[in-house]
C-alpha cells in the first residue's frame, strides 16, 4: 500500500485523534497508531518520533501485536479486559479389547467403534500397530490383545513403520509341505520318539525331536517341518491319553503273558 500520494492534513489529523481518544484510552490508540504506521511501511524509527515513544517500545508493541493478534492492543493488566480464551488441546483417547470374535477399537463417544474379525490376524496386527506407531495405543495394550510380548510388539510395529505389511507382517515361512523330504525313516523316528518320551514324561518339543530325529536319520528337518508332521499325524492329540493306555495295557492279562 503506497500512501506517498495522500495528502495528510496534520490539523484535521490532530482533531481526529482528539476525538478517538474519548473512547481509545490514550496507549491504546498509541498502539494502534504504530501498528498501522507500521503497516503502511514507515521505519520504526521514524514511528517512534511520530508518536513520541522510545524506539525499542516500536519494536516491543509491534512483536506484541504480531504474536498475540488484537488482544495485544489491551492493557491487559486490567481486570475487567476480557483476556483471550485459551485452547485446550483435547487428546481423543483410543481403546482396544476382545469382544469373543472380534477385535474392538473403541473411540470417545460420539465416533462409535471400529470392529475387526479376530480371524483376520494381518488387518489386526496391522490396524493396532499403526496405532501404535501413532502413538494412540500403547505397546502394552497392543500386545495385551494381539497375545505377544511388549519386546515382540515394538519390534513388529518397527518393522511396519520402515516396511509395507507384506514385508513386515506376513509370515513369509513356508515350513515342509512335501512329502518327500520327510521319508518313512523320519517319520518313524518321530513317532517312536514322540511316544518313548511321552511315556517316561520328557519334552516332545519340535526343537528337541527335531534334534534326535536328525541325529538318528542324518536329516536335515527343522522344528517347523517336525511339528507338522506331528500334527499331521495326530500326536499332540494323545499326548494325554497314551501314557494312560499304555498303563492299562501293562495290567491286563494279556500283557502279564
């Protein structure tokens, strides 16, 4: 705004701010007057002489104005100012629990709930950790539904946030799906040695079987591949019953001959 072609006439000047100064209390208008010389352009230097008030008091309304917006003009140290109303940054507080079949995020009030079937375990783990990474939800509370740890939950929403889901939640481990590299000899050794340590109480873990079965058949197998074949076969589901049979088989007469 270029104000060097207006004619300024100082006596009709002097008489509106004789009038302005029936309503503006005196510093009030003072300020005013520096803001909107300083709006037009002029130094402040030459606002300072302008209004009769100390350079750095120019500079001070000036920053004044800028941060706090019309309140600044007030002398605010008067009770009956009104002072500007404050903002209170609300933060929406974010729930996560088990509803039988589904997986509930819950938010306040009025923007209801988000339900995900439980079955879908991707859509969870990617939905709670993402909130997580938001820091919405809290590691504990993550982990709490998802049923792993706190270390096992930050290192899985880690990986979400540098990698897409594909990467860093799908279980990319195949495990043996053919038959072929696991032959009768292997398969024998897992049975026989599933039911030898079921029966005198030892661990039948797919680490420690893994280990014996490639010891005794100088394979390869990984627990995964043993545990597979053990649930294929059906054994964990007479981990219970088998050593009661075997007991009862000792005491019948058939056995004692």
């Amino acid at each position: 705004m270029d104000c060097r072609e207006i004619d300024f006439l100082p006596q009709k000047s002097e008489e509106r701010i004789r009038r302005a100064m029936r309503v503006f209390d005196p510093k009030v208008l003072c300020r005013i007057l520096v803001f909107v010389l300083y709006l037009f352009g002029a130094k402040r230097r030459i606002i300072a002489a302008l209004v009769g008030i100390p350079e750095e008091s120019v500079k001070t309304t000036i920053r004044v104005v800028l941060r706090d917006g019309f309140q600044a003009f007030m002398d605010r140290r008067r009770s009956d100012v009104p002072s500007a109303p404050k903002v209170t940054k609300t933060t929406a507080r974010i729930s996560v629990r088990r509803d039988g079949e589904w997986v509930v995020v819950g938010f306040d009030s009025n923007a209801g709930e988000l339900r995900i079937p439980a079955a879908h375990k991707i859509q969870v783990r990617t939905v709670l950790l993402s909130l997580q990474n938001s820091g919405l939800l809290s590691t504990h509370e993550t982990a709490s539904v998802l049923g792993f740890s706190n270390a096992h939950c930050r290192e899985l929403a880690r990986k979400l946030a540098s990698d897409d889901v594909v990467e860093s939640l799908v279980d990319k481990r195949r495990g043996q799906r053919q038959e072929y590299r696991v032959g009768p000899a292997q398969k024998a050794e897992i049975i026989q040695q599933f039911a030898a340590r079921t029966v005198t109480g030892l661990s039948t873990a797919s680490d420690v079987l893994a280990e014996l079965v490639n010891e005794r058949t100088q394979a390869e197998l990984s627990p995964r591949t043993v545990r597979w074949h053990m649930n294929k076969l059906g054994l964990a589901s007479i981990k219970k019953t088998f050593p009661k049979l075997v007991d009862a088989l000792k005491k019948t007469p058939d056995a004692a001959s």
